[in-house]
C-alpha cells in the first residue's frame, strides 16, 4: 500500500494533483474537507465555508491534539485495505507525524509550492469556500490564520517537491515522473 499525502499553500493545486492520481494512477483520493470536517458542519447545520472550517478544525485540536484529523483519515485508510490512497490538504507537523507513524516507508510527503498571486488567481477562479469574490489583500490576511501559517512546517517536512507555476500539462508530467520514482 502506498500512502502520499500533498502539502502546499492554498490554491497550489494540491487537489488538482491528487485528482490526477485518482484518475490515472489508481489512487482513492481522501481530503481532510471533504471526508473529515465538512460532514461535521453539515451535521450542525452550518455552511462550509473558509472560516467555519478553519474554526471547526482548530477547536478540535484544541480539544485533542494537532494530529486529531489525520487519525480520522488513516482509520479510513486502514478499513480499505490495500489500496493505494492520496490525501490532500496536510498541514501540521503532527499529521506528517502520524501518517509516518501509522503508514511508515508507505507514506511520502510531497510538497507543491507556487507563487502567491498564481495562486490567488486560482482560489477566486474556481470559487469554493465562498472566495469567488475575495481580494488579494483578504487572501494574504487568510495566509495569517494558523491553519495556513502551520502548513509551511510541513511543507519543509516533505520528502518531495514540486513547482506549480506551469501549465497542467507540466504539473501532469512532474506527477508522473514523481510515481516512476515511487515505484522504484
């Protein structure tokens, strides 16, 4: 089984990445919104929406500890078996901790990495999370908040990097050659 979680700044193209996994490598792809948090707001009745889940994450691991969601998502990983996972959106050292921990030589860390306004661009580009409309000065305050300051901890962390600068042609290729080096 094969493990690789995806780090990186808002709007990287860290799920543009594991999508490409999921739809050409065979990967199931898991992300901490999607299979973790949103299905909490949901069950309370919220919206999700940037800040709801920044402030549903934190109280959790205030509650617990940094590494709580990460436990939730290699419970998910363990009941499937041996398939090859990718999870998108790691952001503390202690999730890297517990997916080395949990997943051993199976888990790789990769880093994606791309310039701030790049990635401004593409947050209001495809509008989730209630960004459509936001300005760059509003994404930079986000970058403040602790869930984003966290993730340049884990990016240094990473076992592999990647730029994303380029077209989706080069990010697809950079994958590739990333799985030809893992199934080494």
């Amino acid at each position: 089984m094969m493990v690789i979680g995806f780090t990186g700044r808002r709007g990287c193209g860290k799920d543009t990445a594991a999508k490409h996994l999921e739809g050409n490598f065979g990967f199931r792809m898991l992300d901490f919104t999607r299979d973790v948090l949103a299905p909490i707001l949901e069950e309370q009745g919220k919206p999700v929406t940037r800040d709801n889940l920044i402030e549903l994450a934190m109280d959790g691991r205030k509650k617990a500890h940094n590494g709580i969601w990460a436990e939730k998502l290699s419970g998910i990983i363990m009941k499937g078996g041996g398939k090859n996972y990718v999870i998108s959106g790691i952001r503390f050292r202690e999730e890297v901790e517990t997916f080395r921990s949990n997943f051993r030589k199976g888990f790789r860390l990769v880093a994606i990495v791309c310039d701030d306004m790049v990635r401004f661009e593409r947050v209001r580009k495809r509008g989730t999370k209630g960004e459509a409309a936001m300005t760059f000065e509003k994404f930079m305050e986000t970058e403040k908040k602790p869930t984003e300051m966290a993730i340049r901890e884990a990016v240094r962390m990473a076992d592999f990097v990647i730029d994303n600068n380029g077209t989706l042609d080069e990010l697809h290729s950079e994958l590739k050659n990333l799985m030809k080096i893992l199934k080494r």
